[in-house]
C-alpha cells in the first residue's frame, strides 16, 4: 500500500502522468518505446515493486500496463504532470469508469 516510489532518484505518486521509457527486442535489435498516462497503483515491496499506468487511447478505450520499477527493460521514468488535487486514495481504480474519467 505505498502511496510512491523513486526510481534513478526521482520520487513518484500516485496520480501523476507520467511517460515510460521502456526497451523492446525485436530479432537482435533493441528500441525504445514510450508509455504514457496516470499512476493507478503501487503494489509490492523492495525488488518486487510494481506500478500500473493507465492511458487513455481513441473511442474511449483505456491500456493498463504494469511496469516493474527494478527491471532492465524500464530505460527511463519522466514526471509530465501532477495530479491537480492531493490525492487521497492509494488505488485509483475508479478511474476505469467512463464517468470518473470526464469530470
């Protein structure tokens, strides 16, 4: 139930936008691709901490992709945005819902 974590000593929360750097391998190759969107959640602990991002694509159609915070793959984490308002949840899980999401 932790509510942030840091990452190359950059400290996120739960709420902000955030855009992951992360590597692909294709054959013998190796590109980056980058994943925005909000912080939903924080789970785990130590080596074992993960966070979910939340994106909303076209008609409507959020991604959620967990990203582990130690992997290799996870090239960097940028801060784009923070929430408008303190956050007071440590899940934010209502923002699935199509009505949370345009309020």
């Amino acid at each position: 139930m932790s509510l942030k974590f840091t990452h190359k000593d950059i400290e996120f929360n739960i709420g902000e936008t955030v855009k992951v750097q992360y590597k692909i391998k294709e054959k013998d190759k190796e590109r980056l691709q980058a994943f925005d969107g909000i912080i939903m959640a924080i789970t785990g602990r130590g080596d074992n901490l993960t966070f979910l991002v939340v994106k909303k694509a076209t008609d409507n159609v959020s991604v959620e992709r967990i990203f582990p915070v130690n992997s290799p793959w996870v090239d960097s984490i940028k801060k784009i945005r923070s929430p408008k308002r303190k956050v007071r949840r440590s899940k934010l899980y209502f923002l699935r819902k199509e009505r949370a999401r345009s309020l």
